[in-house]
C-alpha cells in the first residue's frame, strides 16, 4: 500500500520534472547563445569613395604599407564619377586621387562601419592635381570636439 501511494505521488511529478529540466535548458541556452555571439567582436569595415564631377579620374590606394592598387572612375551618371571600395579591416589607408583634364571638383571620403570619418575634396579645379587622404584606423575617436 505504501509503494502505490509512493507511485501516485511521483508519478504526476515526473512530466513536472521534464519540464523543469526542458525549461533550464532553454533558459541556459538563451544566456550562453548570446554570451558566445557576443565574444566575437564585430569587423570594424573601413570603406572609401572617390568621386568627381565634370571628369573622371585615376588613382592608388595603400593599405597598412603593403603594395599600392589603381583604380579609376568606374560608374558616370550624368557627368557625376565614382569608384567605390570595401577595405576592410586595417591599421592605416592612404589614398591618392588625380582628376581627368575637364572635372571641376575631386572628393574622397573614408566610412568606418557606414559612417563618414573623414572627408577632403578639391573644387574650382584647373589642370590636373592630386588629392591625398591619409586615415589611421579610429583616428576620429581621438579628434579634439568642436
């Protein structure tokens, strides 16, 4: 009689206990998921654009002193160049731009994860120049505020 009763008693505390021990594991997972995703620290992305209007243009880029890589205007929408490139993570960029004979203005920019850190253009251009743009990585970060 005593182990009927004993039966009757844990019986019901047995789909009780798989349920505790389905919910300590979502619950653990939902703490440790996050917690392992959030260890890999995002990929700071610098990117940079050249652009001019009237012409177009030539020019290098060089990333953390390695060895120099051209380009030139790649995209003309009515009468408006750019070029655009993705260079990813790095310690230090250098870029050079020379307009074309015929373009008014140069401009480079440099984004670090979508947002502009820096900027330098040349407008009211006669001839040919050229236009450098250095960027140490997170060099914003320590810019006196205005």
């Amino acid at each position: 009689m005593d182990q009927l009763l004993m039966q009757l008693m844990i019986a019901p505390m047995i789909p009780i206990k798989n349920f505790v021990n389905k919910f300590k594991l979502h619950l653990l997972l939902l703490l440790v998921f996050p917690a392992l995703t959030g260890c890999a620290q995002l990929v700071d992305e610098i990117q940079f654009k050249v652009m001019s209007t009237g012409a177009g243009f030539t020019g290098y880029y060089i990333v953390d002193s390695r060895e120099p890589k051209y380009f030139e205007d790649d995209s003309n929408v009515s009468g408006n160049f750019s070029y655009s490139k993705n260079a990813g993570e790095l310690k230090f960029i250098e870029i050079n731009a020379q307009n074309k004979v015929g373009a008014l203005s140069v401009t480079i920019k440099v984004y670090r994860n979508d947002v502009k850190v820096k900027e330098i253009a040349l407008d009211a251009i006669t001839g040919t120049k050229n236009l450098n743009l250095t960027y140490k990585f997170r060099e914003e970060e320590n810019a006196p505020k205005p």
